[in-house]
C-alpha cells in the first residue's frame, strides 16, 4: 500500500473516530425527532389525525373560522392574535387553525363547525429537528449546520475506509502470475 494511501486511511481512522464524539448529541436529537416526524400522520401524539369535512367548495369566510374556533371556551381565541396560521385544505372540505399555543383546530368549510380540537406537536418536533427550538438561527447554523458538515466528513471517510480494504484484497488476488523463478539447488535445468 503507498504511503499516501496509509496516511489517508489513517487520517479517515482518526476523523471518524473524533467526529463521532463531537457530533454525538445533536445527531441523537436529530435522528430521535425524524423519527418522530416520519410517523406523524400515523401517531395522533404528534400531529391530529385529518378529518372529512363536507363538500370541497367554501362557503365560509376567515371570519367565520375564527368564530368556529373561539366556540370552543377552554382555547381562548378572541382574536387573530391567537392564530398562528390556516391551513385550509379546500380537497378535503377541511380548514386546520393551528393556534399559538400548539393547538390545532379542525374546521368543516361547508358548514363551519369544529369537527376536531386536539394539541399538535409535529411543529414543535420539527423545531427541534431543525434546532432552531434551542436558541433559534444561531443554534441552528451554530450547531446543526456543522454537525451535518461533519456527517457528510464522516460518509467520506467511511466509505474510503469501507472501500480501501476492498480493492487492497482484489489486488493480492489478481496480483502478477508466479514466476517460475530459479530451479531448485542441486538441479540442472533441462
């Protein structure tokens, strides 16, 4: 093996070794809320399961949303102030008010009324996938941004280091045919 090739494999050893440590807590709290996210339409815990509302043409204004929404006295929505934004989803016949206290309020768009109250976590979650929930840009491109550049660091070195071995072994098996060499001593060639 060439001499460049045993220092980048020993560089690889050692980058990978230390970036592993380094990146240890952010890439648990990354993986950890992906998981979470990848099963949010299927967990009612992180996010509401969508409901039907009736028909897929509006027929109630933002004005009546907000008024859907303050129906409900435990939410205390008075005003827009509350709301956090609308998703209105026009297929399904369904307006979703997602509320700045990390609720989410289902609302009929052929009727107007509440057809499902429940707390959604999925945003909260994806703030702290994306670290901004730790202390918002300056974590984010602080913390997260160098941790992915060190994942990307570490697949490299990992796959020279999975690679390397690969071609050093096809190499010793393909290596020169055999010489006869010089016969034995004792022996006159013939």
């Amino acid at each position: 093996m060439a001499d460049g090739a045993v220092n980048l494999t020993r560089l690889s050893r050692k980058t990978h070794y230390w970036a592993t440590l380094v990146v240890t807590v952010p890439v648990l709290v990354i993986v950890a809320s992906g998981l979470l996210l990848l099963v949010k339409k299927h967990w009612a815990w992180v996010q509401p399961t969508e409901v039907r509302g009736t028909g897929i043409s509006p027929r109630i204004d933002l004005e009546g949303i907000l008024a859907s929404v303050g129906t409900i006295p435990e939410l205390g929505v008075e005003g827009w102030e509350h709301v956090r934004r609308i998703d209105v989803r026009p297929g399904r016949g369904l307006a979703k008010v997602l509320l700045q206290g990390g609720w989410e309020v289902q609302v009929d768009l052929g009727t107007g009324r509440v057809l499902k109250s429940a707390r959604r976590r999925s945003d909260l979650i994806e703030s702290v996938h994306d670290g901004s929930f730790f202390g918002g840009d300056a974590v984010r491109l602080g913390v997260f941004l160098p941790t992915a550049l060190v994942l990307l660091g570490m697949w490299a070195t990992g796959l020279w280091l999975f690679w390397r071995p690969l071609v050093r072994r096809r190499t010793r098996r393909s290596g020169p045919p055999l010489s006869p060499g010089p016969p034995p001593a004792g022996r006159r060639p013939s």
